[in-house]
C-alpha cells in the first residue's frame, strides 16, 4: 500500500481561500450608514401617522424631508420617548394570536390592539366563518399628549409581545415602551373554553412623559358586519346598549342614528342581533360619549355591514399612572352564558322586552323553551309544543270569552226591542240605563268578553320579542325552511317589493290564512251579539268585516322579512284557537241551557255593586238633565 504524504501546497491554499472570504464578508457587511435608513423608514412611518400633521411641517408650509443623522434626531425629537418603541425589534406589522375552543383573536404589534375575532363554533349566513373583527372594521386607541405638548395615537404605535400561560389560561402582555421599565402596557388574558377575555391597560413611569393635567382619550370604533340572511331584520335588533350607575340599562333606537354622553358606565355593548362585541370595567368609566350610525337603508337587499358603532371615554390618571381593569366579551347573545357572569347583568344586552313583556320571557318562556331542548332536537317541533303549551295555558280565557259572547248573543232579541222601543240621540242616555238594567238582572257582565283578550295581548307582544332573540333558532332547519331565525323563502322574485321584499314566504302565508278564518269564525260570533249600529255611531260589523281582510293582509307583508319561527308560532298558534273555538262551540257550549239560565238568573235578587249603583244614578241624573233641557226648548 503506498503511504501518504503530507501535501504542503494543499494546506497554503486552504489558508489563502479562507483568508480570502473573510476579507470578502468584512467588506460587504452592513455598515451603520446602510442600517440607519431601514431603522429610520420604521420610526419615520410610525411619525407621520402618530403625529399631528402641523407638527411635520416647517414654517414655509412645506413637508420637512427627514434624512441623514439629523433627521434622526429631528424623529426623536418628535416622537419624544416615544421614538425608543419605534426603534425595537417589535416594530412590525407582525400579530399574535389567543385562541381557546370557542374564540381566537389576532393581536396586532402595531396599536396593540384586536384587529381580528372569529367566533369558531358559528359560521355566517354564506357558511365562512364568522368575524366580529377584521379587514380593519374595529378601532381601539388611547388618544394622549405627552409632556411637551404633541399628541400621539397608541394605534399608531408599536407595541412589544410577550405571552406567557398561567395554569391553563394564555397571557399576552403588549407593552407601549418608553424605556425598558416606563411603559403603558394592554394585558390580555384568556381562560379556556371561555368568551370573556380580561383585558387591563395600566401604565408605569409615563407621568414624567405624558401631560397628566390632560386626560387620555380611549375610542373603540366599530363597524357591525351582516351575519344573518335577512340583513333588515338583523339591523331591526342591533343597535348600542349600555348599563350605568350599577344597574340602570338604556339603549338607542335600532332605527335612527343617535349620539349621547352618559355618566358612571359600567358595560357598553355593541350588538347585533345574535352577537356582541361588549367592553366591560370593574371601575366605572366616569363618563362615556356614545354613538351609533344606522348603515343599511329602507330599500337595501343586501350590505356588508349595518350598524357603525362609536365610543370615546376620557381615562383618568390617578397619581400619575393609569390603571383600569377590564373584559372583553367576543361572543354570541345568548341568555345562558350572559347571566354566567354573575354580577354584570350581562342579560340586559338581550332584547327580550320591557315590563310584564320581559318578565313573561325572562321566567315563562326561556324555561318552557330550554325544558323542551333537553327532550326534542328539532327546533320546529319545540316551537310547535311550546305553542301548544301557551294556548292550553289560554284556552280558559278563550272559553271565557266565547261564553260572554254566546250570551251576549242569547240578549240581542231583548237589545233590539230596546233599540227599536228608544229610536234616536235624544233617547241615548235612557236606552244606555235600561240596557244596563238587563245586563245586571240577566247576570252578564259587557266586559267579560274584552277582559280575556286584553290578557292574551301581553303573551302576544312577548313572544314577538322573544323568537327574534333566540339564537338557539339560528340556522335551525324545519320542513322547508332552512334557518327558523331568518324567513323561509319558497321563491325569488326577480324585483324588490316596497315593504315585501324579493322572495316569497311560505310560513306568513300559511300564517295569513289562519288569521283570516280565525277573524271569520270571530266575527260571526260577534255579529250574534252585535248590537245594531246606533245614530251617529260607526257600524262595528262593517268595521270588523274591513279588519277581517285588512289583518291577514297586514300580516303577510309584514312578516314576510320577519323569522320563520315567529310565523311558524303565529300559524300554529291560530290554527289551535280555531280548533278550541270549534271544540268549545259544538261540545261545551249549549246557548239553550244559557238562555234558560239567564231567565233565571232575572228572576233572582240581584246584588248590585257600588260602581254600577253609582254609575247607574250618574246616568239618571244625566237624563233628568236632559229632560229637563228638552222641556224647556218646547
């Protein structure tokens, strides 16, 4: 085997190559001449946004151009402390993303603020997910000015990431640097499987740097976007609501634009019909300027967004620092996991009407309603059975009234011998007092019969609240209908209708049909005791057969745009009374045992209360007076 030799030349031209590429990279590195341009473009952007206008300019008017190791100093001049975050790492455009199993929000370096909120178990009308946040439609700045008088944006500032766990919950701290220790600082915290974020800003070492004699302004802007198919519905229940002084809750107008300054706030929401973006503080903002600007117009089909929301809360220093501890809320409109979080009174940003409307929601229906989905999955048979449920419930009331009227009916022989026996305006007085005598001595009471359907109308106000605010219902299919939140569209027009809309609706349809027939049935009961049309009195029966046509047709357009479910409830509802009214008529109801007991009834001593005793001697006197008056003309 040939032994080998040590190669001296080998080993010098090793030497020299690397010799030669040390040389190569020493010459070609970057210089702090090259550096300062990158460095200066960051800080330089940063000032033009983040800085008012007059402050670039030079006495002439002129954009003063920022260049060379003055310009620098010029930037740093500007900026004040401010110019050491512009001149970190972190001043990018890069974000940082918190995400449990229900929420994932984007924090952005740039402003340190949310700049995108998905929603992950809930998807958008055209199925993509659904944004609350994103492509910029949400601002949230801290508006300041420093010691030396320039005002500054944070949103136009970088901010610096850092994220840590705590146990299970993710913790973002985006810091505003002055310096390594002096900075104003947005700390996110995210627990798992929660909507709620906590969110504090609070500040250390800035009363050297900022005007503390000036308040810091925070403005949170939104824009809403669609979510929903229906967007004119959607817009009909967003609007901006608020709770102040602990426990007082208001809102604006769904409908109108609208601007107030409230006191002592304690939550501000900005809702949609089935979600909402809320800010909350454990210290109640001492004043807060709010706004809302409707988007979406009478004759718009279709939009992006449709409501713009706008907030702006002066923040005080206390000490020379700022503290506030907040929450953000991302997340749906749900009853249940807003009253979770006890002691904000989270329930007041869902509609679900006031007073005895409310209340009726709030301890009836939300329980009958969540009782049924533990045992039926289906979301139109839960309608269909809460409804059977509310009209057995009212079933007394309907007989009630079908009986008054049924005897009301039995008397109409004896009224119009009265009306016939006392012609004229002259007699009226008179007429009205004797057919109170038969009232009485027969046992029937007039109103009996307005009284059972004067209890109905709260059930049917609260309902028309409640259907619109379950977001349990959202994109819930039954029979034809594809989402019993939205309407259940059977056609396409190929033209809008004022007031209609470009489709046609099953569900309203069926649901005029219902009403049409049940006024019908109404009405020909009424007629049976009906009076005759008096002098100068409008004629009730030509009144109610108008109604008879004008409601179904009122209904059909009104609910046209309005959820399937509320139509599918009314339909249902209807169709119920109807068989109720026939059950009660031909198998509980016998006008001859009425008549034979009102018979009976005249011949038994009546007992007369005191308001009828009083109201029947006010109507004599009226008529002595009017006796009176006519004796004296002749």
């Amino acid at each position: 085997m040939e032994e080998k030799k040590f190669d001296l030349n080998s080993l010098i031209g090793f030497i020299l190559l690397g010799l030669i590429m040390v040389w190569y990279f020493y010459m070609n590195q970057p210089t702090p001449e090259t550096q300062k341009p990158q460095q200066e473009e960051i800080v330089q952007d940063t000032l033009k946004e983040s800085v008012e206008p007059s402050s670039l300019s030079s006495t002439d008017g002129k954009t003063t151009q920022l260049s060379d190791s003055a310009s620098v100093a010029k930037i740093q001049g500007k900026l004040g402390a401010f110019a050491y975050a512009a001149s970190l790492p972190s001043a990018t455009e890069n974000t940082t993303v918190l995400e449990n199993e229900l929420v994932k929000l984007t924090v952005a370096n740039k402003g340190g603020q949310i700049v995108e909120a998905q929603l992950k178990k809930f998807r958008a009308h055209d199925s993509l997910p659904l944004y609350l946040i994103k492509d910029n439609n949400a601002l949230f700045n801290l508006n300041f000015t420093t010691a030396d008088n320039r005002v500054l944006n944070s949103k136009d500032l970088f901010f610096e990431p850092t994220s840590t766990k705590s146990g299970d919950s993710q913790i973002l701290s985006m810091k505003l640097k002055i310096s390594e220790d002096k900075f104003i600082e947005y700390r996110y915290e995210m627990k798992p499987n929660d909507y709620m974020v906590d969110f504090n800003i609070k500040s250390v070492g800035i009363h050297e740097m900022i005007n503390t004699a000036q308040e810091i302004q925070l403005t949170w802007d939104l824009k809403s976007y669609s979510q929903e198919k229906s967007v004119k519905y959607e817009n009909q229940y967003s609007t901006l609501r608020w709770l102040h002084n602990g426990d007082e809750f208001d809102k604006f107008n769904a409908m109108s634009d609208d601007e107030e300054t409230v006191d002592n706030v304690n939550w501000i929401a900005c809702k949609q019909q089935f979600f909402s973006s809320i800010l909350i503080t454990e210290t109640p903002f001492k004043n807060a300027k709010l706004g809302v600007k409707n988007l979406v117009k009478d004759d718009q089909i279709d939009t992006v967004f449709t409501k713009e929301y706008s907030t702006s809360i002066p923040l005080k220093i206390k000490n020379g620092e700022m503290n506030y501890a907040m929450n953000w809320y991302y997340g749906p409109s749900d009853y249940h996991i807003l009253t979770s979080y006890e002691g904000k009174n989270l329930d007041n940003v869902i509609n679900l009407g006031w007073g005895i409307f409310g209340w009726l929601n709030k301890y009836v229906f939300l329980n009958v309603f969540y009782f049924l989905s533990k045992i039926i999955t289906n979301f139109g048979w839960i309608i269909i059975l809460m409804t059977i449920v509310v009209r057995i419930f009212m079933s007394p009331l309907v007989y009630k009234s079908y009986l008054s009227s049924a005897k009301m009916k039995v008397l109409k022989p004896e009224m119009e011998e009265l009306n016939t026996r006392l012609p004229g305006k002259e007699n009226a007085m008179k007429r009205q007092q004797e057919m109170m005598q038969i009232y009485n001595k027969a046992g029937v009471n007039p109103m009996s019969g307005c009284m059972p359907a004067l209890l109905q109308m709260p059930i049917f106000f609260a309902l028309f609240q409640f259907f619109p605010a379950m977001i349990a219902l959202r994109q819930e299919g039954f029979l034809w209908a594809d989402d019993l939140s939205s309407y259940d569209s059977v056609y396409k027009l190929p033209f809008y209708i004022p007031f209609y809309g470009d489709h046609v609706s099953l569900f309203p349809i069926l649901a005029s049909v219902a009403i049409f027939f049940y006024m019908k049935m109404s009405q020909s009961q009424q007629m049976g005791m009906q009076q005759p049309a008096q002098e100068g009195m409008p004629d009730m029966q030509q009144m109610m057969k108008i109604m008879m046509y004008i409601s179904p047709v009122m209904m059909l357009f009104f609910f046209n745009m309005y959820g399937s479910g509320l139509s599918l409830y009314y339909f249902v509802s209807n169709l119920l009374t109807i068989g109720i009214m026939l059950v009660i008529k031909h198998f509980i109801i016998d006008e001859e045992k009425i008549h034979a007991q009102i018979q009976e009834n005249k011949l038994k001593p009546q007992k007369v209360s005191k308001f009828r005793q009083k109201l029947g001697e006010a109507m004599k006197q009226a008529q002595e007076q009017q006796d009176k008056k006519k004796t004296k003309k002749k």
